[in-house]
C-alpha cells in the first residue's frame, strides 16, 4: 500500500499542472469507453449480482448492485456531461488591492489526492474518477468486495483513458482487494491522502469516523422525512410522496416517514396508504396514524432508513412539532413540506437544518446530475466543508496568491 500512495501521491502533482483540456478529455474518453465495453462490464456485474445473491445480500443492496443497458448509457451520459463542466481549477473567488498594493487574490485548487470508501454501487468507481480528474485530484478508491468484478472493469478503463490521453495512470487507483487491512492503511495515511469521503451503511461509516486519521466528509444514512402541513394540496402531496417512496426506494433520498399534521390527517392519510398499498408498500404508524386499515403499528423506533418499499407515518400537532421530531430523527440529508401557504413553506425552509430542503417537491432530487453537477462523489451529511451533493467543486480547497512588489511590514 505504501508504494500505491506515493504512486498516486506522485501523480496528484502531475494533475494539478495538467490543463483542464486535457482532463476533460481523459473524461470524456471515459465516457466513450464506457460505451463501446458495455457488453463485458454488465457481464461482470451480472457475476457480482449472482454472488451476491447467493450470499444472502439484501435485495435494497442488490438493487444498487445491478447495472443495467439503461444504466450504463445514463453513467457515459454523466461522465460526457462532467466533462464539459467548467473548470474548478483556477477560478478566482475573491481577492483585494491593500493600501500597500499588495494584490491579494484568492483562487481555487485542488486539495490533492482524494480517498473513496464505499459498497455495493460500482458506478461510484466512475463517478469518482470523473470528479478527480476534473477537479485536479489524484484518487484511490476502495470500492466494496460485492462489486469486485463490476469495479475491475471499470478499472481497467479508467487505466486505458488516462494512458489514451497522456495522464498517468496512477492519477486513479482502484484497491478492489477486500483485505482490511487495506482499509485499514488507508485511514492511517494521512501523509498522502488529503480527504476520505465514506459512503455506505452505518457500520461503515462510524468504523471509518472513529478510525481515520485523514480529515473526512461523511456521507452518512439518508432518513428523508416530507411534512403534509394542513395548508397541502393533497393531489401534489400524494403524487410527490408517491415518488418520493416507489421510484427508487433502495436510494438515500427516498422519502422514510411522512409527518402529516392533526387537521388533515383523518382526511389523507386513508387516501395516502391506499395509493401507496396499491404500489406494494408496508406502512407503520404511530397511534394515531395506525387507526387508519393498512398501517400497522410502528415497531424498533422511528429514525429509521429503510432503503426498501416501507414508510413511517407519523400525525403531528403543529409544525414546530414536525420541524422537532425532523431534527431529533432525521439524518441532516433531504426533508421536504408541502403546503400552499408561503408563510409556513418559509419557516420549514428557515428552522429544518439539513443539506437540502425542498417546499412541493419530491426528495428524489438531491442528486448530482439532477443539481447539474454531472455526477457526485456522495452527498455530505455535515456541515465542513462540503454539504449535500459534492461535485468537483467541493473537491477543491483555496489558497491566497499575493503579488508585490518590494513591500515590507513595518
């Protein structure tokens, strides 16, 4: 592992004098590779999706596990469209002339080599990659030993576009052996990697959190909640939740408890679980929610992600109660309110502290492509120094250039 780091290390100082042409063109040559090995990489992904189906793996794991034509066409797409991105690197965000003249000016940099942890979805492998590389960054990514064969192959295109386009190929290094004790070297080497960013279950978060040396962003659990306030409009409430729970239930920013206020609640939640009943989804309620037929009394607390076709359904009185049960239960990533009332939308937008807060709108957005930032590395559950969706401007750090010109401090 020592010989990967200062290979990598080595290469991060290549990326950092590269030009942005030349990234953009490692990415888009991604891209295209990406297309022309479909036919090998869903084949190695459909090996990793039968292993793990003979382990016993969780079917919200499996799901984020399995590629697809329509996947891969949609990851090329997101890599072409990171490409084209502008140039983090370099750009000036801010800066003043001192009463000595000294020209002081603050620009963007890259923060050097960046270390993703993260299991089961092997698109994260080029998603990273991308980032990286347009933001200046060398990587090492250690993805999880369920998508091994799916990351070797994508490993081995990420290699041939560097190589293609003049980067060295160590600028990505892929460590597909699940050996610990890598991990392990990986957390210890702060001497080389200047950020770690985990991305998976709890378990893998809080061993990472409480074992890393490097400096981290955490991409913890995804526990969406969406208030119906009493001022809703039920067929956008019902048609929002809908989507928030059924397109994509085994993603972080599927909605996990809906928070309905006292007044309307004997009014939609029956028309809410039958739509959801009708989608195949089990709902758990509190007691005054689980007087309605179809939801069954909540069981093991709330707070919970289910990653799965299951959803909490909680009555509150007020919306101070919804916005305290969302701070005492959620995870800081995606909560929404619907409402037509501009005052109530404003306060939720102004009380709720988590990376994103959505008034009307399904929680299903909080994505990189959907932010227009082509792809993601994760989506950061704190608040330093990167929140929500991180693309390859949060992959960068600043520093001051001063120009003089003989001054002195007295």
């Amino acid at each position: 592992m020592e010989k990967v780091f200062l290979d990598v290390k080595e290469a991060s100082v290549v990326l950092k004098n590269s030009s942005a042409e030349v990234r953009s063109a490692a990415i888009r040559r991604l891209g295209g590779l990406v297309r022309e090995n479909e036919g090998a990489i869903l084949k190695a992904n459909a090996d990793d999706v039968r292993n793990a189906e003979r382990n016993g793996v969780q079917s919200s794991l499996i799901a984020r596990l399995t590629l697809t034509s329509k996947k891969i066409a949609a990851i090329s797409e997101a890599l072409f469209t990171v490409a084209g991105e502008p140039d983090p690197v370099g750009r000036v965000i801010g800066g003043s002339t001192r009463p000595n003249s000294l020209r002081i000016v603050k620009v963007r940099v890259p923060l050097g080599v960046i270390g993703v942890i993260y299991e089961s979805r092997p698109n994260v492998t080029l998603d990273c990659a991308a980032l990286a590389l347009r933001s200046g960054n060398a990587a090492i990514l250690r993805g999880g030993k369920e998508a091994e064969r799916s990351n070797s192959a994508f490993g081995g295109i990420i290699g041939r576009a560097l190589k293609e386009c003049g980067l060295p190929e160590n600028s990505v290094a892929l460590i597909n052996d699940p050996d610990r004790t890598k991990l392990a070297a990986m957390l210890k080497a702060d001497k080389y990697i200047d950020l770690i960013i985990p991305r998976g279950g709890e378990e893998l978060i809080r061993h990472v959190t409480e074992n890393s040396l490097v400096p981290l962003v955490k991409h913890d659990k995804g526990v969406c909640n969406i208030y119906v306030d009493k001022d809703a409009d039920f067929e956008k409430a019902l048609k929002i939740i809908h989507n928030a729970k059924t397109s994509y239930p085994s993603a972080c920013n599927a909605v996990e408890c809906v928070i309905v206020h006292r007044d309307i609640a004997a009014e939609f939640i029956p028309l809410m679980a039958k739509k959801l009943k009708e989608s195949g989804v089990k709902l758990l309620g509190c007691e005054r929610s689980a007087k309605t037929d179809g939801i069954e009394p909540i069981t093991g607390g709330w707070g919970k992600e289910y990653l799965d076709l299951m959803l909490a359904v909680r009555v509150e009185d007020t919306l101070k109660g919804a916005v305290n049960f969302i701070a005492k239960f959620g995870s800081s990533h995606s909560d929404a309110i619907i409402t037509e009332n501009y005052s109530t939308a404003n306060e939720f937008l102004k009380t709720v502290d988590s990376a994103c807060v959505y008034i009307n709108a399904s929680t299903r957005f909080t994505d990189g492509g959907e932010f227009g930032l082509g792809a993601e590395v994760g989506i950061s559950t704190q608040k330093l120094h990167a929140r929500g969706p991180m693309g390859a401007y949060d992959l960068t750090t600043y520093k001051y250039i001063v120009y003089g010109n003989g001054q002195i401090r007295e």
